[in-house]
C-alpha cells in the first residue's frame, strides 16, 4: 500500500490575488485545503521546490498527502494544480479533505510479469497495453501502489481483462458495466516480416543481373569495334551493266 508523505504548510490568513503574490515571492505556493468534515476552505502555503519535486516524482494527483498545518495533520488529495503558461512555474494547487473512512477515486498504474513465460510473446507477439492505468474506487487509507496482470500462458491473440486482475479487499472499478480489456498479446506486423526476405531476395537479385548484362555486353560490342579494328569497311562490289558482279 501507498505510503504517505508529509507536506509542511503554514495557514494564510487571507485569500486574493495580492495575498497570492506575497506568498509566491516568498519560494512558496499558495494552496487551499476544502471539503471533508469541515466545512470552511483553508488557504495554506507550502513550499514551492519541495512540492515540484513530488510533481516531478509523478502520480501527484493519485497520490494522498497528509498536510502538516502548523502542527496539525490533515489527510488530502490534491485535485488540481495550475501552472503559469509561460514559466511554467506553479501558481495554486487545490487539495481535497479525506477520512480514512472514505473511498476516493484514484487511478492506479498497471504492471505486467512474466513476460518471460509467454508463449506468445517468445514466438514474436507485441503486448499490447491498452490501460496504462485503472481507475478504481478505493479506501482512503489502502490504496494500492499497483495492480498486476500476469503473462504466463498467454498465446498471440490471448486478451487480459479486469476480471483476471487481482484486486485488494475494497477495491472496485470505476467502470463496473463491461469486464474491459487491460492488454492483448497481438502478432508481429506482417508487413514487416514479408518486407525483409524481399529485400535480401532483391539484394542478392542485384549481382545476377548485372553479371548476365556484363556477359551480353561483348557480343555487341563487337560489331560496332569490327569496323574501327580493320580501318574503312571494303565497299561493296557494284554489279556491271548485265547484272554481273566486277
């Protein structure tokens, strides 16, 4: 399960643009915690670089925090981040309360093993990812840090659905309506494999061909050479007057 990891904050004690600003020029973001048993938003600011580290980590927004308020700890889900279009830079970051008696929605990464043991993919077969992630409900406090689809067995044209992946106590799909398609075994491009023997055939064609048009060159080369080898070609005998030949 996920392990979760503090954000230190410090409350703001007022919203806007220009509180915003002060906060920024500060190396800080300004950010907002709502929802929950709580009914008012709070506006925090936590530090600029250690949060676009944990952005950069990746699954920022799958993640759950706990967010150190001045001392008082606070279970969140960020919902939304805003960066600035031209620096790139992060500008608000909006977190959703969590009890660790709810289910959120969250999407978590799929893993694939024993690839080894796949018939399928041994004898040339792609797999083919169709879900990167599954989006499922799950307990706030038991997210999964993957899910995992295994191989074995698996012949070309064989598909994984949901239904053959293992899923923790609690966990649901988001979509329940169809046992959808997590990844397929398909076969190698046909195209490609009939492109390379026809290639290697053309190629070892070439030095054929050029050999019999070598061994055809001197046959006619000869009769144009005949008449330069001996000087001016004799003229030919005129006939007499009776139709003899001189």
């Amino acid at each position: 399960m996920s392990q979760m990891t503090v954000i230190s904050a410090t409350a703001r004690p007022s919203s806007g643009k220009g509180a915003a600003r002060a906060v920024r020029r500060q190396g800080k973001v300004p950010a907002v915690v709502y929802g929950g048993d709580e009914k008012d938003a709070q506006p925090i600011a936590i530090d600029a670089n250690e949060t676009f580290k944990l952005i950069q980590r990746g699954r920022f927004l799958s993640s759950i925090f706990e967010i150190d308020i001045d001392g008082k700890r606070t279970r969140a889900i960020p919902r939304d981040v805003q960066l600035d279009p031209v620096r790139d830079t992060l500008v608000h970051i909006d977190f959703q309360r969590i009890g660790a008696d709810n289910r959120v929605r969250i999407k978590i990464p799929m893993r694939f093993i024993n690839e080894a043991l796949s018939p399928g993919l041994k004898r040339g077969g792609v797999l083919n990812i169709v879900r990167r992630e599954v989006e499922v409900w799950a307990p706030a406090d038991r997210i999964p840090d993957h899910f995992e689809a295994n191989l074995e067995g698996l012949e070309i044209g064989r598909s994984i659905h949901i239904s053959a992946v293992k899923l923790p106590e609690g966990v649901t799909p988001v979509i329940r309506d169809r046992d959808f398609t997590v990844a397929t075994i398909a076969g190698a491009v046909r195209g490609e494999e009939e492109a390379a023997p026809a290639a290697v055939a053309a190629e070892a064609a070439a030095p054929a061909a050029a050999g019999e048009a070598k061994a055809a060159a001197p046959a006619g080369d000869a009769k144009a050479a005949a008449p330069a080898a001996g000087g001016k070609a004799p003229a030919a005998a005129k006939p007499d007057a009776k139709g003899g030949k001189k």
